[in-house]
C-alpha cells in the first residue's frame, strides 16, 4: 500500500503519520528512513554505504550508512564524525 501526500510529507519531516500510530502494523512494513534519489538518471530508493579503507594493508579504517539522498561530501565528513567501535 503506498503512503498518501499528506503521510509522505510527515515523514519528511520526522513525524510518524496517524495511521501508523492507529495501526502498529501499518508502521512496521515502512521504513521510514530510506529516501529517494536520482544518479546518472536512474532512481534509487534505500540507503548508501561508504567505506574509507587503507590500501596498504586492505582494511577497512571506517564506514558510515546514510539515506540515499544524502550528497557523498556530507557523507565523507558523516565517516570521521561516527568512528567504529571498537
């Protein structure tokens, strides 16, 4: 089932819709977090996952998962402000 206008502007705005909250059901099969994009003229819908990585010894140093909306840029700065835990 697809969201109306109205639902899709609320969870633009971080806001779950009503008809989420009446029915936990509802608000279970959305993933209210993964977000539309368009790249080289094809749409996408999820999420991007970004590594940056030490060629010299093939590890991963450090990873970040952001919407697919999300610019690349932004999401370079996202990987050196969440390090992993270690």
């Amino acid at each position: 089932q697809r969201n109306s206008r109205e639902e899709n502007a609320q969870i633009k705005q971080g806001v779950t819709p009503e008809r989420f909250k009446e029915n936990p059901n509802v608000g279970r099969q959305k993933d209210r977090q993964a977000r539309w994009t368009k790249k080289n003229n094809q749409s996408r819908y999820g999420y991007q996952n970004h590594i940056t990585a030490d060629v010299r010894h093939k590890m991963v140093r450090n990873y970040a998962v952001t919407p697919a909306h999300v610019h690349d840029s932004i999401s370079s700065m996202a990987i050196d402000y969440w390090p992993i835990s270690r």
